[in-house]
C-alpha cells in the first residue's frame, strides 16, 4: 500500500513554491507532494515550468517564495550536496556518466570508498553487483564493461542504480526513456516501478504519455509555471492531460473533492 492510501505523510512537499528569473516568473505558487513507494509524473508543454521544478528540488534553483518539506519538516536545499544529504538525486538525461570508466567506476564516482588509504575496489565491486542485483538489472554482462559499451537503456540503468547505491529516497528522472528503443523503454519503465515498490519515491519527467500511462501512480501537471492538477492516473486519460498542458483546464475529468478545514 502506498503512502496515499494510507494517509501517510509525504515524503516531499512544494508549498507555493514560486521562481523568478529576472521579468520571467518560471514558478507561481507550485504545490507539489510526491510520496514513498509511488511514481509521480510531471508533466506540461514546452517552458511549462518542469526543469525548473527539479532543478529547484535537485537545489540547483533556489525559489524566491514558498516552502519545500521533507519528511514533514521544513528544509532549505540550497545546493545538490544538500539534497544528496536529505535522499534527493536526480538523474538527468546527459546521465552524467564517464563513457571511459567502468560501470563500477562510474557508481563510485567521487565516493570511492578505500582501504588502508588504497582504493577498496572489491568493496565497491560488491555493493555495485548488490545494488544492480536488486533492481533486477541483468542485462549488463559485466560490471567492468566500460560505460561507453552499454546501449542507451542500460546507461540509464546504471545512472539510476547509482542513485540507489547512495541511499535516494527519492529518484527524479529527467525524460528517462527519450531516444529509447522500445525494448530499452520498457527496462527502464520495469526498473522505475521497481524503484516504487521497493518503497522510493520515483518522479519521472516525461513528455511521453504512453510511458507516463503505464508507469505512474500519480501525474502532476504544470501549465505556465502552475500546478493546474495533481490525480491519481485512473481519474485522467490522455485527452485529458493534453487538455490540461495545453489549456490549464478540462472538461473530461471529475472536479476535485472539496477539502475540509481540521
């Protein structure tokens, strides 16, 4: 059961988060939750509002108004070492992989963890093996095969087990399966559930409603830098989403419930 259905607290909140980029409001008022052991989508057209949505959250943005909670307490992330610190990694669609080194290499990346002042390579060798193993991730046919050998599904495998390897409690991924065949596509999308139902939360940036369909619980969407609807994907259909990228608002879904004050 998810943090939703059980009335959980969520693991992230955004509460009237806003960004300005000198005349250019990016952000107005962006309310936001995404919980434990859910995929949520984000979605929006074109300058809608999505970059900077992570980037805020990744600490690259500072916002200028709002409030960002993690876990229920309020938190300022000013930097990406902040948000690695609270269990925030982003993978982004360069990946930020070194096509020279390793899959192991690469894992490890600036956290490689030592012996006796020399590098603990069986160590790492073992929790990278673990941490792959976990996610199901087999297609890979050696984790000392160059990162520059792996196909684009497998890169975006790695990137995310990278993420896992660093104890993220939450995982956002920035357009995972563009330029994906459609086998790689679905190993990602199997691994991004997986990440959920291991008990992440997984935030997926898309602009594919196919895959956002199929592999999210919940779907934001911004339209010009507001949050314009956040349902579970059973309330929306496709039409729907369009309608609310494209014109804020639609007529084909079921109005919000009304909130009580207590």
């Amino acid at each position: 059961m998810s943090s939703s259905e059980n009335g959980g607290e969520p693991l992230l909140r955004l509460r009237g988060v806003s960004k300005n980029f000198g005349p250019v409001q990016a952000l107005h008022g962006v309310d936001l939750e995404v919980r434990a052991g859910e995929v949520t989508a984000l979605v929006g057209d074109n300058g809608a509002g999505k970059s900077v949505t992570i980037k805020t959250i990744a600490g690259i943005h500072s916002p200028d108004q709002g409030e960002i909670f993690w876990e229920g307490r309020p938190v300022r992330i000013r930097t990406p070492r902040d948000a690695a610190a609270l269990g925030i990694e982003t993978v982004y669609q360069d990946l930020a992989l070194c096509n020279n080194l390793d899959i192991v290499q690469n894992m490890f990346l600036g956290r490689e963890r030592t012996r006796a002042g020399v590098l603990n390579e069986e160590d790492m060798e073992t929790a990278a093996q673990e941490t792959l193993s976990s996610l199901a991730v087999t297609t890979v046919r050696s984790i000392r095969q160059p990162v520059a050998s792996l196909s684009g599904g497998q890169r975006q495998s790695v990137a995310i087990a990278k993420a896992v390897l660093w104890d993220a409690k939450l995982v956002i991924m920035d357009e995972p399966t563009a330029a994906l065949g459609v086998a790689q596509t679905a190993m990602v999308l199997s691994l991004t559930r997986r990440l959920a139902d291991q008990g992440h939360a997984a935030m997926i940036v898309s602009h594919n409603m196919n895959d956002v369909f199929e592999v999210a619980d919940r779907i934001a969407v911004l339209y010009l830098g507001r949050v314009v609807a956040v349902r579970p994907v059973a309330e929306l259909d496709r039409q729907s989403v369009v309608d609310l990228m494209t014109t804020g608002e639609s007529s084909r879904m079921p109005s919000e419930p009304e909130r009580t004050e207590g």
